[in-house]
C-alpha cells in the first residue's frame, strides 16, 4: 500500500531548481526521495526503483521510495528536506523550525 505524499510550495520550488540543475549535467536525471532517518533525502537518478511510487509535483515527476507517507517540506539552516506527519502545517519560507528569524543565508533564494 502506497502511502499518502504531500509536498510543501517550499520543498517544490527547491526540488524543481535542483531538477533544472541536475538536467543540465545529465538529461535523464530524475529525483528520488528517501527517508533517513527524520530526514527525507533526495537523490539523482537514471531510471527509478521497481517499487518507487510516482508522483507529479507540478511539472516534475519525482520518485519515492515505498512507505514514505506525510509532508516533504523545508527546514533552515540549509534549506534541508523532512517528512513531517500528514496534514502537518508547511514551513514558512525563511522561517526556522521552532518560530524566529528570517533567512539564514540559504543558497536557493
């Protein structure tokens, strides 16, 4: 059973510069997504797993590894992707987990 996959306007904006910048290198990359551990991991590929569930993200299809369930969204510093429990409220862009201040320097804006 595939899990439910939601993805935050912030993690889609970075996937789909990442995507933009991987096929300059290599037209067949793809993005794959994984968790490890409290962190989802995203990944170049050529051709997705036997298992992986396709999802379209606006005009980007990524790829994700069976059991992932929740939303992908956007943690600071660094612009790093998590999976945070479904139905779980998006990042502010620029906002740090746990409230604060604003951008901390991120390569992606």
């Amino acid at each position: 059973m595939w899990g439910v996959i939601e993805v935050s306007d912030w993690a889609r904006d970075i996937l789909g510069r990442s995507h933009e910048a991987a096929r300059r290198f290599n037209p067949q990359a793809r993005i794959r997504l994984a968790k490890r551990g409290s962190e989802v991991q995203a990944m170049f590929i050529d051709r997705p797993g036997p298992n992986d569930q396709a999802i379209v993200v606006g005009d980007l299809t990524i790829f994700v590894e069976p059991g992932l369930d929740g939303l992908i969204d956007v943690e600071e510093p660094h612009d790093r992707l998590v999976l945070r429990p479904s139905g779980s409220r998006p990042n502010d862009r620029g906002q740090p987990a746990g409230g604060g201040g604003g951008d901390q320097g991120s390569i992606w804006r």
